[in-house]
C-alpha cells in the first residue's frame, strides 16, 4: 500500500516536471480564468496550483494576490475529492465553518473547484470559483467548470512540451487563441440552441439573437449535414458521455475552418438529461501545418528514396565508418550504423578501386573530393555506378581527423547519358547521310517588329541538294532572300505560334526541283524554332501527272459509258479470264450473240463466242482482239453478230485489258453496244451524200420535205404522249371531282328542299357534308397545283428539326400505338428556305404512307441530315450539286417493287384499296420539293421497308423567329373602323368577303377589276387594306397593282387571295413586307385572321 508520503512525494513531483510555480502571469491562463468567473457569474476565479506548503495561483479574478498558505486553503481539500468540490455555504459546511477566510475578511461563503489531473491521475491543483455569498452551480456551468479544467491541463501540457523560444510562442498563441476562440453553445434535446457563447459569435459570425432557436446543424458543413454527423455526436454523447470529434465546420460566412471540439450530455441537479453542451476551437491552422509538414517530410523521403543519396563519416584513426540506411542499401549492406572503412571498399569493381582513397592515402590528406566507380551488389551480378563526393576534415593540429561525405546511385543518369551519347552519334551520322534536306531555324526580334527574322542554326547536306543554297549556317532570311522573306517570315511564324505543322510544294528555281516543304514547331515554344524539311517530289509529280492523264481517259471512257446508258445503247457485257480463256457474260450479251445465258455465267471459251460473227468480220475481230491483248489498255471495235432470227446485227465492244505489273494480261472486261440503228443511219447518211452528189441540184428541196415529215412525226407522237398523259390525269380528276360534287349538289338540293318546306331542323348535316366536299376539293387542288409545281408557297427560314419535334405527337397520335415514332435529328443542322406548313403536310403524308405499309405496325424513323451533293451524286439524283438538307422517313413495313418505286410519283398511282387513297399523295410531295429547288427520291426493297428522302437547298442567313400565332377562338373584328378595299372579278367571292369584313366593323370599297381599283389606290380616300385577286381583268395584275398602289401609297398592306398563281405574278414565290397570300377557298375566320394580322402590322 501506498503511504500517503509517498502520494505527496509523487505528487509533488509531477507538479513539478511542469515548472510552473512562481512563474510570470501568462495569458493564456489568465482568460481561462476570466472565462471560468463569467461563466459562472463568480468574483472570484484562480488557476491554483498546490505546492509543498503553499498554493500558488497562476491564474486570478478578483484576489489581487499570488499565493497564500495551505493552512486557509480550500483548494487543499478539494485534492481529496474524486474531480470537483461545491461547498454552496461555507459557513455551516464543517470543513470550513472556522477557516479566517470565511469567519473574517474577505468573508467567502461559496466555493466550486474542478481538480487538475496529470495524465497520471495525480491531482496538481484546481481551477475554481469562489463567491462571498452562499449559492450554487448550474449544470452548464459545472460542465463548464470541468471542461475549463481539462483545457487547463492541456495548456500546462503543452507549455511542458514546448521548450524552445518558437515553441514557446506557438504556445502561447495556441492558449491564448483557445481562451478568446472556445464556443460554448448549449442545445435542447432536438439539437436546437439555447445558450450561443460570445466566444461562437467570434468565430462563427452569427450573433447569438440569429442562433437561438436554430438547429446545430448549421455549425457544420453541407456534406457533414448530408451525413447526418451532428446527430450521431449527440447520439454518441448521450450513450457514452462524451463525444470529440475533428473536422472542418463552416462559418456564417461560408468561410470554412477546421477545430477540435467535444460534445456532452447537459444534466440537471438530478441527473436528468436536459440537452447537450459543445465547446469547440479554432485549429486550422495547426490542422494545415500538420498536413504541410506530412507532405513535406514524405515529399523529402521519397527524394532521398529515389535519389539514392546515402551519407557517410569516415573516422580516419579507426578506419570506421558510420553509415545511413540509405548508404548500406545502396552498396547492398546489411542495414547498420557502422562498418568497416576496407568492408565497403571490398564492393568496389578492381578495375575502379584505384579512384577511390585508402587508409594509407586518406592518413596523408591525399583524397579526391569527387569521383564516379562501380560496385558490385554481393550475391547478384548487379552492377551500380556510385557518385561520390566528400571533404576531408582536419583537427587542431591540422592533421586529417575525419573524411565526411554523400554517396549518390547514378546508375540510370550514367546509362541514360551513355545512351544520349551513343543516340547523337547516331543522329549526326542520320542528319548528315539522309537525302532530304533538313535545317533548324531560330527567330528573333529584328528592326522589322518582333520575330520578324531567323537565323539558319543547322542544316544537312541535304538543304544544299535540295535548295540549292549553301552555306546558311549562322544566316538570316533576309540575308538570304530579301525579297521573299517576309512571306517566309509569315508562313514559319504562323508554325512557331499555334504550333500546327504547315505542309506545302514550292519550286526551288536555284536547284531546279519541286520541292515538298513540312515545317513544325520545335518543343517548347520558347526555343523560338522551326524545324524544316525538304523532300524532293519530282518522281511523285511524274507519277502524278501520269495519273491525271489516265483518270482523263478513265473519264473519258465513264463519259462514254455513261452516255451510251442514258442512250440505253448497251446491251451486254464480258469478263474474259484471259489466263484461263474463260469467257463469262451476262443474259444481254448472250441474247446478242444467240448464246445459252446459263452457259454464258459460268464461262465459255473465245472460240464460242465467235463462232456467231459475221464470217467476213472475223479477220478484223481477231486482229483488233490480238491488238488490244499486246499493248493493253483500251479496246473498240465493231462487227456483226448473228441472232436466232438467222439475221446479222451490227454491235460496237468497247473493253479494256488489264495487265500486271509485269506486263502479262490478266483480264478483258467490256460492253457491247447496239449500234444497229446508226449504222443504218450512217448507211442512209451514205446513201443520201450519194444521191447528194448525183441530184444536188434537188438537194434543199429533199432535205425540206424530209425535215418536214420528221417535225410532224416528232409533233404527233408529243401530242399523244400529251393526250395519252391528259387521259390519265383527267380520268382521275373527273373521277373525284364528281365524287365532291356529287356530295356538294346532293347537300345543298336536301338543304333546298328542307327549306322550302320550312324543315330547318338536322339542316347543318347537310351544310357540314357540302362544306367537307369543298374542303377536300381544296385540298385535291392544292395536291395538284403542288405535283404540277404550280402551288403558291410562302417560303421562310426554316429550322426542320424544331419543325419536325414540334410534329411527333401529332404524327404519333396519327399512325397509332402500334406504331413507334422516333425522331433523329442532326446537330447543326442547316436551314432552307422552305413553306413550313407544305413541308409539315409532306411529312405526315410520308408518315400515313409509312403507316399504311406496316399493318401489323413497326417503326417510324424520321431523320435529319446535312448534305453535300457532289458531281456524281447530283447526276444520280437529278439535282444541282451543293449543298442539302435531307428529310427522310424510314419504315419497317412491305416494301416497293422497282416497277412500283418508278411509278410512285405518277398522278392518281396507288396501291392502296379503292376508296383508301387519291394516288395524289407522293406526287403532291415530288412537285412540292422540286418547286422548292430540291427533290425526292425513294429506296426500298420488298421485305425490307421504305425510305423517302426530301432534298431541300441549304438556305445562308439567320433563321429569326420561329414562334407561330396560335390563334384565337374568337375571330378577330375592327377597332377603329378601318378601310378595306376588296379587288375581285368574281362577284360571288366580292359579295361573301365584303359581307364577311362588314359584319366585323369594316367599311369596305369594291372594284371588278384592276384598273378601277388602282384608281382608287391612287384617290384620296381612305384605304387601310388592299384585298386582291391575282389573276385581275383590266390589263395588269394583282400583284402589278399593289406595286403600283404602293407608289402612291408606300405603308399599303396587301392580302392577295388567289385559287392558282404563276410565281412570277407573286414574285418568284417570295413576296415583300407587308403582303400576304391566301388561297382558295379559305375559311373565313382564317379570312378574318389575316386581316387584323395585317391592319395591326
């Protein structure tokens, strides 16, 4: 057992390791104290500390003096208790009842005292309150008591540990920053603010009238929130008593700072849980100085790791040496202190061992300072190249004492810089022997600007071959070439500034040659140099040229092909292996020459294939083939073939043998072609330059009579391919339009009928069945003035894929559920110039034609694309080349035969079920693309679906608003009694527009005819509007009319209203601001629409 002597004497000493008593006053302390009496709202507070036979105070409030005797001690009692003493009144407590400071002055009656403890458990002192009235303590303020305690000791920790002058300081700022910097907040049991500290108003921001009542959440960081972190401290608290924790928490500012804190459960007198206290303090800085020190120490350790820097000390009396741990592993030693100086030595190779020092030398001051050999790593057949360096140390006599050094692992720098040797041999010897010319240019900052001229730093032999310039080591451009160099200047500059290799072709006229030039930066820019290479491209150039003369005649050769397909001349064509003597052709080749079309795919000899020719062309076929076979390349000739109606038919071949590289011919392809009509024409053309010489005299008058049959058999058969073409489009016009009137004359004969006999009810089935009539005859007329190319467009700038996106509910809603519609729309995608709502009805015609192709349903893809249609692809497509954007639709259903894909654009063509389709569809769409400048064309294959694509000419300019007028429900009258002036030939239309534009509030003047309503334009009576038919009597029209109203009267808004218009009377399709189009038969409440459009402006 421990006496207690012993207690005291242990005591005592530890106490004393902290070298505190009778030391100055120290900040730090001192706010611990003031904190410790403001919180508790006590006169009296004091850091005591419990000395043999004295108490010294290193902290007071309130006592003015340093020390005083254990004798009137209350401090020495506390010692005895387990952590603190409350003594609410002195003066009937026992243990004080007769101590002088209680029964005389000061007279205290209260006191509270949390022990100090070393970490030991050894009690050293007390911080406490006292009081000259008898009271007690709250649970926060006796929490508080006991944590200003804890924080007492961790000051006197860290003043023991800081001995040093800097440490002393970080010390000091460390405590006194704590006493000024602790938060105290004190929550309810939901976490909410009670009690908010001056100290959390410094370093939080918020004072403590915005904290009451706010969650302690807001203390901590977003991501802390998120995680819920503030709930499990007060979680962990609440079960264990104490919760600390170190992380970042932000301030009210959004400032974040890192701190140390703790949290506890707050109870009252009976123990029972109230809420929680949290005293926190600022420790960003410490925080970042931990960390920058950890990055530093390990940044300093993984240099020395992979410098393989090892440092050593030779004691030249003992011959030892003392070593690091990076020495031995360097040398491969087993890892201790010391070693002998000959053990370490033994590693160096024999060949190197004379560069080192001995005992014998080193005695003698005889050492290099530095120095490079190789050791060998014991039991491996490694060998390191060492770097050494050292400097000898003397002692007071000036003899050598010490021999103090590092020791570097150089090996990979010393291979590395044997290779970089050996690599620029190598590359001088390549610089020099390579052919293309090769120099190094360098700019500067000239009297012409900055980098305005460069100077020649090296070239190869090769420059001189290539650019027939010698000697420009060391000179500039504009020594060199003063005239041209500020064009070189710009074209190398431009390489040493955005760093793109310029690639271009330059005659050299001093060498003669085409040069090909490639110039690129080099790395890095602030070198200021240009690396340039010269290529000599006179054999490519041939080669070229070569080319270019054989693509002219490949051409030449497509042209005629080319010609002769859209002649329809070619008949047949051969493939002759001619190392197997193979003859394949296809079934026109063999019909020509009376062959079996089985036969002729899989291959026939020559023999058989001639055997049909005319016996008197055979020696002059054999020959020409001989020809063609010894030389190469083209093949024409002409003969004639016999043909199972027993007679002969003359055809051209036209062919080209394929040899290798060897000369050997390898293939002979061709085509023949039917040139039967021409040489009979050429026959006649003989004939007649006979009967020319011989009747020359008669020769207009024949040539006049022949022309004149040849015109009248041209106009007789365009006047049936015109009559024939009629017949069809009138047969189906007459068809439907029948069918509307019928349904019109039907409606209005009931209606009629009904009203004679006073019957008005159930009439409006019949006004509704006559107005659906003219609808769709409307609607026939616009499909074939769009076929026609005839319609009236409005054509704007146009977004399609905003167009299309703004369609694809509605198509969807169209084609059905079994139907999936997906819209891919290209980035970027070009504007046209095109009708919107033309190009909308195109499109869901294509999607109801898609639709009506898959019956069991499938897919809908309606894509756009931008397009540049080149040479080729615009003679494939019937369309200037340039560029397109394509709208296309693609389906999943049956498929189109080729027969049906050529007539699908035909007028009244369908496949669809009488009654389901006019056949007007693809053809309204056909006329409607190409009278916007673009096309249509269709791919498909039966079993595999259909794809139609519009072209439409790419429009440049900004596309502006796309945003339509939505309409209203209610139509639309006059505000201030505007002027309208109708122009119209038709009465009926005059009557039912004038009617209409009155009962709105209108007053409106008629004309019949142009030239009375141009008088009135050029009256002076009011007209706000002009109304106008295109087509007018009167010898100008509509349009001519407005021009010339609009002299008179430039602000004048026109409403052109026209059943059909030549785009030349409206302006090539376009018209100027202020006019509109509307086309008949319109609805009147679209009538009314436009109007008010108009008047407004």
């Amino acid at each position: 057992m421990t006496s207690s002597a012993d207690y005291e004497s242990r005591r005592l000493s530890a106490l004393a390791q902290y070298d505190i008593i009778d030391s100055p006053r120290e900040q730090a302390f001192d706010e611990i104290a003031s904190l410790a009496a403001a919180i508790c709202q006590a006169p009296i507070a004091v850091v005591n500390l419990i000395g043999e036979g004295r108490q010294f105070f290193k902290a007071e409030v309130g006592l003015g003096v340093r020390e005083t005797p254990l004798e009137s001690s209350f401090c020495n009692v506390a010692l005895l208790e387990e952590d603190f003493l409350l003594v609410p009144d002195a003066t009937v407590d026992p243990r004080f009842n007769c101590n002088p400071l209680v029964t005389d002055a000061p007279n205290l009656r209260f006191y509270a005292g949390a022990l100090l403890r070393t970490e030991n458990g050894l009690p050293i002192g007390t911080l406490c309150v006292l009081d000259f009235e008898a009271r007690g303590l709250s649970a926060v303020q006796e929490h508080a008591l006991r944590v200003l305690a804890r924080q007492t000791m961790a000051a006197l920790e860290l003043r023991r540990a800081v001995g040093s002058a800097e440490a002393e300081k970080i010390r000091h700022r460390a405590i006194v920053d704590s006493a000024r910097d602790y938060a105290i907040v004190v929550t309810n049991l939901d976490g909410r603010v009670t009690d908010w500290s001056a100290g959390a108003e410094l370093i939080f921001g918020w004072t403590e009238r915005e904290m009451i009542g706010e969650p302690i959440a807001e203390i901590f960081t977003e991501e802390d929130r998120a995680a819920g972190i503030h709930n499990r401290e007060m979680l962990v608290a609440g079960d264990e008593g104490r919760a600390t924790d170190e992380r970042w928490h932000e301030k009210r500012s959004g400032e974040r700072f890192w701190a140390s804190g703790e949290m506890s459960p707050l109870r009252d007198g009976a123990g029972r849980h109230m809420g929680y206290v949290k005293v926190l303090r600022d420790r960003t800085e410490e925080h970042l100085a931990g960390q920058a020190l950890a990055a530093a120490e390990k940044r300093l350790r993984h240099a020395q790791e992979a410098g393989g820097i090892g440092l050593f000390t030779l004691d030249i009396a003992d011959d030892v040496m003392t070593v690091t741990p990076e020495m031995c592993r360097i040398y491969g030693l087993p890892a201790k202190p010391q070693y002998p100086a000959s053990e370490v030595e033994a590693r160096i190779l024999p060949e190197d061992r004379h560069l080192v020092t001995t005992a014998t030398l080193r005695g003698g001051g005889e050492v290099r300072r530095e120095v490079e050999y190789r050791v060998r790593i014991e039991g491996t057949k490694e060998v390191r190249w060492i770097a050494r360096t050292g400097e000898l140390e003397l002692d007071d006599k000036g003899r050598p004492c010490r021999f103090v050094g590092v020791a570097r692992d150089v090996t990979e720098p010393k291979l590395t810089r044997d290779a970089l040797t050996s690599s620029e041999s190598r590359y001088r010897t390549l610089f020099n022997a390579i052919d293309d010319g090769f120099c190094i240019v360098e700019f500067f900052d000239g009297p012409h600007g900055p980098l305005s001229d460069y100077i020649h730093v090296e070239a190869n032999p090769g420059y001189e071959r290539h650019t027939g310039i010698a000697d420009i080591v060391g000179k500039t451009i504009r020594e060199l070439d003063p005239a041209s160099a500020d064009q070189w200047v710009a074209i190398y500059g431009e390489v040493l500034r955005t760093g793109v290799t310029a690639r271009f072709e330059r005659y050299f006229e001093t060498a003669g040659r085409h040069i090909e030039v490639s110039a690129a930066r080099v790395e890095p820019q602030s070198l200021r140099q240009v690396s340039i290479l010269f290529r000599d491209i006179a054999a490519r150039k041939g080669e070229e040229e070569a080319m270019r003369e054989s693509e002219a005649l490949a051409r030449e050769n497509i042209e005629r092909v080319q010609l002769a397909l859209s002649a329809g001349a070619i008949t047949g064509t051969w493939v002759w292996n001619l190392v197997e003597d193979s003859f394949t052709v296809d079934e026109g080749f063999a019909r020509a020459f009376g062959l079996d079309p089985a036969r002729g795919r899989l291959g026939m000899p020559l023999a058989e294939i001639i055997a049909n020719v005319h016996p008197d062309d055979l020696e002059g076929l054999s020959h020409a083939i001989k020809e063609a076979i010894a030389r190469g390349g083209h093949y024409a000739h002409q003969y004639r073939v016999g043909r199972a109606d027993g007679r002969y038919y003359w055809i051209e071949a036209n062919g080209r043998v394929e040899l290798s590289a060897d000369g050997t011919p390898l293939r002979f392809p061709g085509v023949i072609l039917d040139v039967e009509q021409r040489r009979a024409v050429e026959d006649e053309r003989d004939h007649a330059a006979a009967s020319l010489r011989a009747l020359n005299e008669t020769l207009e008058q024949r040539v006049v009579e022949r022309t004149s049959e040849l015109m009248r058999a041209e106009e007789q058969l365009r006047q049936s391919q015109k009559m024939e073409a009629v017949g069809q489009l009138t047969g189906g016009l007459a068809h439907d339009f029948n069918n509307l009137l019928a349904g019109v004359s039907g409606s209005l004969q009931l209606l009629s009928i009904r009203l004679s006999q006073g019957r008005i009810v159930d009439v409006d089935k019949y006004v509704a069945a006559a107005q659906g009539a003219v609808r769709r005859a409307a609607a026939l007329t616009h499909r074939l003035l769009a076929f026609s190319r005839r319609q009236t467009l409005d054509p704007k700038p146009t977004d399609v894929n905003a167009l299309v996106s703004g369609m694809t509910d509605l198509v969807q809603r169209t084609v059905g559920p079994s139907i999936k519609v997906e819209f891919v729309g290209a980035a970027n995608i070009w504007a046209t110039l095109v009708d919107g709502g033309q190009l909308e009805n195109a499109l869901l015609n294509l999607c109801i034609n898609a639709r009506d192709a898959m019956p069991d349903g499938g897919n809908i893809t309606i894509e756009t694309a931008n397009k540049w249609i080149d040479q080729s692809a615009a003679l494939t497509h019937d369309m200037p080349e340039g560029q397109y954007l394509s709208l296309c639709v693609t389906d999943t259903g049956t498929g189109m035969t080729p027969d049906v894909v050529a007539k699908a654009f035909d007028p009244f063509f369908t496949t669809k079920p009488i009654g389901m389709g006019t056949g007007l569809g693809l053809s309204m769409i056909y006329g409607f693309a190409k009278q916007s400048g673009g096309q249509v064309r269709i791919y498909s294959e039966v079993g595999d679906g259909t794809t139609v694509c519009v072209y439409l000419p790419r429009f440049y300019g900004n596309i502006g608003d796309q945003t339509g007028d939505n309409g209203s429900a209610e139509i639309p009258g006059s505000k201030d009694g505007e002027t309208v002036l109708v122009v119209d030939d038709e009465p009926s239309v005059r009557m039912l527009v004038t009617d209409v534009l009155e009962e709105l509030g209108y007053t409106v003047i008629e004309a019949a005819d142009s030239i009375a309503g141009l008088k009135i334009l050029q009256s002076n009576a009011r007209v706000d509007l002009l109304i106008s038919d295109v087509g007018l009597p009167g010898g100008i029209n509509g349009r001519q009319m407005a021009d010339a109203g609009r002299q008179a009267r430039p602000d004048l808004k026109v409403l052109f209203i026209t059943g059909y218009a030549e785009n030349s009377v409206i302006g090539n399709g376009r018209l100027e601001p202020g006019m509109q189009i509307l086309t008949k038969p319109f609805a009147l409440e679209l009538l009314a629409t436009k109007v008010r459009q108009l008047v407004e402006g």
